[in-house]
C-alpha cells in the first residue's frame, strides 16, 4: 500500500510540474484548434447529410408522382 501511494504521489509531482506555463499555453491552443476542427466537421457532415436526405425525398417524390401517373392510366 505504501508503495502505491509513493507511485501516486510520483505522478502527482511529475503531473504538476511537467510542464511549464509555456507548454500549458501550447496544450491548451492546440486543445482550442481541435475542438474548432472537431465543430467545423461536425458541421459539414450536417450539411452533408441535409442535403443528401432531401435529394433522397426528392427522389421519393418523383417515383411517386411517377407511380400515381401509372396508377391513372
């Protein structure tokens, strides 16, 4: 158990000291930029998707205007 909590604390120290304030400001735009590439693709893919369900409706419609023309004749 002692030795566990020795690990612990290690990484604790090793954790809080690590980095210096520079390398927190780096970590932390590169965090920024991934989250702001992760929301533009996001994004896309819903308009992406947007515009692939209504051509999907508009391909539906057309076959059942099709299929009720056929259905009057």
């Amino acid at each position: 158990m002692k030795k566990i909590f020795i690990v612990l604390v290690g990484l604790l120290l090793m954790v809080s000291f690590g980095c210096s304030s520079e390398e927190d400001k780096t970590a932390s735009e590169k965090a920024k930029e991934t989250v702001i590439e992760a929301q533009d693709k996001a994004e896309e893919m819903a308009d992406d998707a947007a515009t692939a369900t209504k051509e999907a409706a508009d391909e539906v419609q057309d076959k059942a205007e099709e299929m009720a023309d056929d259905a009057d004749k």
